[in-house]
C-alpha cells in the first residue's frame, strides 16, 4: 500500500542551518529574519517527496505573542501578519516546483506542548485559538492540523472551534511514555470522540517509534478513518533531553511496519530532515 508522505521537522531543520530558536516565538522568529530557510526546508522536502507539507505556524499564534511582550491588539496583528507570511512561503513553493503538494496549516497547544498543567482552560483558550484558526484557514491551505495535543480537552475544544471551517481537520497527539495523551489522558477513548465530531484523521506525532506503534495499532481497531503518523526521531527518555538520532534504516524499519497496519500518512517530526522524507518515497516505490 502507498502512503501519503508528510513533511519532515521545520525547527529542528532551522537549528542545523545555524539558527538560535527560543520560547516562546521558536521557529515563528525566522519568518522575517530568514524567510529563504523556511522556503528551502519545504523546497528540500518536496523534492524528496513530500506530499503534504506544514506551515511554519506552530508558535505564529496571538498567544505566543503576546507571552513574547506584545499587547492582546498588537499580539493578533502580529500574529496574522507572522502566519500569513508562513502560508505564502508554503504557497510560493509549491507553485515554484509545480507539484501536486497540498499544505497543511499547524496549529499546537496553545501552551508549551510539554506543560500541559499551563492550558489556561477552553473558555480562556477559545478566543486566542479561534484568531489563529481564522488564520491559518486561507484560501492556500489545504488541511487544518491541529498538531501535537497534549490533552483530551484541549483537543476537543479546539477541534469543534477547526470543524467550523470547510476544510479537513487532523488531529495528532504526543504522547507520555504509557501510551496515553501526555498529559496522561486515554487516546482511544478520545480518538473515537473525535471521529464520531467529524475529524478526517487521527494519529500521533513527535513520540518514540516503538510508543506510536502501539499507539497506532489501538487506534486502528478502534477508528475506521484514516492514521497519522510522524515520530520525533531523537528522544531520549526525557522529553527535554536529546538522545542521539536513530538511523535511517531504524526510521524505515519503523515506516515498514506501520505501512503494513495501514495507516495512511507517514512522516518525521523533530530532529528529522529531507533524508527521512527521501526514504519514505523509496519505501512507497519499491
């Protein structure tokens, strides 16, 4: 079976080619300052094959901004301004490679992924999401990805704010180490909520490979549509700390598998390059 290839990691990627990236902004602050980094990231992805790829819009959002210094009026025209530059760079590369790609439009926790004790709640939470999304659902987007949730609540919150808008939604989750959303709450009582709201395809994101096997294999007994999956590829057992990166070969011995359960987009999250991208495709023509 042929999977739709995803994209490969955007902050991490601009790490390598020199960049400083720090909270809360992260690789939101290369928008302007390297704008030709982020169009080579999606152009080396596409050109590896690519299918899908993600707009640099995962810390684009009001709130980040504001937690930068910028007042709530100043946070959202920043913001929108930010995250319409992120989708024209996304835009502009496709249409320069002349690909059938289509884009999806990230979106993250509205926190740090990995403190998810910091979600302020969905009725503080909505009028900062609800601003993004209504950014992130231009006319050049494709998808709308709601993208390493850290929580059931948020990710219901803000997957009935993303079903408003006449655009397929993606929901991936990080997860613990257990097998469960990193907050600890039950992915598969969740993912089965989330299908019957309408969402067109559920996965995880930015975990072990041995941990999203599992995951993906509860997933696929229990929900009929589509999976997603793209693992962080340089974990340790600390989510804070790096280990060395696993080899290609082990990341294709892990596509492999999960091909063979059937889940339908594949791709590659922090630490991650092109190289991942490359193999995917050689997986999907051999």
């Amino acid at each position: 079976m042929n999977t739709i290839i995803l994209d490969s990691a955007m902050g991490s990627r601009l790490e390598e080619m020199g960049h400083k990236l720090t909270s809360p902004l992260w690789s939101a602050t290369v928008l302007q300052s390297n704008p030709e980094d982020i169009v080579q990231i999606h152009r080396e992805n596409i050109e590896a094959g690519a299918q899908v790829i993600t707009t640099n819009t995962f810390r684009t959002t009001p709130y980040a901004l504001h937690q930068a210094g910028l007042s709530g009026v100043d946070a959202h025209t920043r913001a929108r301004a930010l995250t319409l530059l992120a989708i024209r760079l996304a835009w502009k590369t496709v249409k320069e490679i002349g690909k059938d790609v289509k884009i999806a439009a990230a979106i993250a926790p509205l926190a740090d992924c990995w403190q998810p004790q910091d979600f302020p709640g969905n009725i503080i939470s909505r009028p900062w999401h609800d601003a993004q999304l209504d950014n992130l659902a231009h006319s050049s987007t494709d998808i709308l990805l709601l993208e390493t949730m850290n929580s059931a609540r948020e990710a219901k919150g803000l997957t009935d704010l993303a079903l408003r808008y006449d655009k397929p939604v993606w929901v991936s989750f990080a997860l613990n180490g257990e097998g469960k959303i990193f907050n600890g709450d039950d992915l598969i009582t969740t993912a089965k909520y989330l299908e019957k709201k309408g969402v067109s395809a559920i996965g995880v994101n930015c975990s072990q490979l041995e941990e999203s096997i599992t995951a993906l294999k509860s997933l696929r007994e229990v929900v009929s549509i589509p999976l997603i999956a793209y693992p962080n590829v340089e974990l340790g057992g600390d989510k804070k700390k790096k280990a060395n990166k696993i080899s290609i070969e082990e990341f294709t011995n892990w596509a492999k598998e999960i091909k063979e359960m059937g889940v339908e987009f594949i791709g590659a999250c922090c630490g991650s390059d092109h190289n991942h991208i490359k193999a995917l495709a050689e997986l999907n023509n051999s």
